[in-house]
C-alpha cells in the first residue's frame, strides 16, 4: 500500500518546512518543498533578466529549466540546470520576487504537474500554499499553520540572525503581509485553507509540539 500523504499549508514563515521535515522523518516519508520550485524558477528568472511579470516569458524560461529537489539529511536540496541553488533560492530578492512569478497560471499548472508527479508513488510530506486544495486534493491529512505576523517575522529574523544574514524586524513584517496579501489575492490557485483541513495556530507553540500534534493526527488517520 502507497503509504500516507500529508499536505501543509499556510502563510509565509508560519513554520511549514521546519515542521514537514520532522513529520516526513518520523513518518519514513519524503519531504517536498513545493515553494522551492517557484523560488529555483524566480531565481532563473532575475538572473536572467526575465520580467517576473512576462507570463509568456516565464513559461518559455520554465520549459528550459530543469529544477530537481533532492533528500538529504538536512532535508531537501534544490538544483536548477545541476547548480546547487539551494541557500541562493533563499535571498531577500527571490523571496521579495517570487509571489509574482507565482501568480502566473500557466508557471502553477505546469508546477502542479510536476509537483502531482513526485507525490505519485510514494508516501510525502509536502508543503506550500495550495497542496490541500489543488495538488493533492485527495491527501490523506491535510493541515492549515497559522501564526501571528509579528511572531513569524520575529522566527524569520532570528533564523537570519543566526545565519549570519542581515535583518531588520520591521522589513521582515512588511515583506510577509505583502507576500500573503499577494498569494491570498491572486486569482489562480490562492493562499487558502481546504474545507477538511486542520488549522493549527503555532503563535505560542514549539517546532516539537507543532510536529507532534500533526503526527497525532496522521496516527488517528491510520
Ligand atoms: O514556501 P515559501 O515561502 O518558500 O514559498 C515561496 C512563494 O512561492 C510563496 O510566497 C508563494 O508565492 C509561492 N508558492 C505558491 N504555491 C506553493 C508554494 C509556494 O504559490 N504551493
């Protein structure tokens, strides 16, 4: 038997991948990272000078990109054209571009297909925005995370703190709601929780609890 698939979802910095990894650890599972794909694609994209406002340019660029994640033990390694592009995929520009490449209908209908893809035949955790309502709308779970936009910005600047990247509260709070307003707001395939999703809000909850809660769930499911 094809064994559990798991679909979570929610706004910007709300925790999904953190979490996802644990679950999909726990659970022999793999993890997909669905917004690494529109980021590896946006990343093409500025480096190539392509207006992420083009649709028609976007999609000739996609049909020319080959974007493969990969397991690690970390968790996921992200490759465009077979450069490593993983913590590149992760700068301020990319993720201050990406809600734009990602309104584009033709660039989600070809991404949903090749995301549908990798969830075939194995059991998967995937996150992103719109995996419980359109990629896999069969999941056998499907979770919605939520989180105060001022503890999502002040997880996100602590993690670049401890990176070693430059960070400034308030930018990261402006660059979240203007991210969610854009995926809440487009037309194709919106930020959106599914009718039988759970929705967990992790504001006063740790990675570990966040992670168990989920995996109760997927246990009941069982
Ligand atoms: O998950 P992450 O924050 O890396 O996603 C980056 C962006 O990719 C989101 O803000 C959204 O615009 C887009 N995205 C999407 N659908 C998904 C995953 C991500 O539109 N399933």
């Amino acid at each position: 038997k094809k064994s559990i698939t798991i679909a979570i979802d929610g706004p910007a910095a709300a925790g999904k991948s953190t979490v996802a990894k644990i679950v999909a650890k726990r659970l022999s599972c793999i993890y997909i990272d669905t917004g690494a794909m529109y980021r590896a694609l946006t990343w093409k994209a500025l480096k190539n000078s392509v207006n992420v406002n083009e649709e028609g340019d976007l999609v000739t660029l996609m049909q020319d990109t080959n974007i493969k994640l990969e397991q690690s033990d970390g968790g996921q390694l992200v490759f465009v054209d077979g450069q490593d592009v993983t913590e590149a995929i992760r700068s301020n520009e990319v993720t201050n571009n990406v809600s734009y490449v990602a309104q584009h209908p033709e660039i989600r209908k070809e991404m949903v297909r090749r995301q549908q893809l990798l969830a075939k035949h194995r059991g998967v955790v995937m996150d992103g925005r719109d995996i419980g309502t359109h990629v896999l709308p069969e999941a056998d779970v499907k979770i919605f995370l939520i989180a105060s936009v001022e503890e999502r910005a002040k997880r996100r600047y602590e993690e670049n703190i401890r990176k070693g990247i430059h960070a400034n509260l308030e930018e990261l709070k402006k660059d979240i709601e203007q991210r969610d307003e854009i995926d809440s707001k487009r037309e194709a395939s919106p930020l959106l929780k599914a009718k039988d999703a759970i929705e967990i809000d992790t504001t006063s909850l740790s990675i570990q609890e966040v992670a168990d809660k989920i995996l109760q769930v997927a246990n009941n499911h069982q």
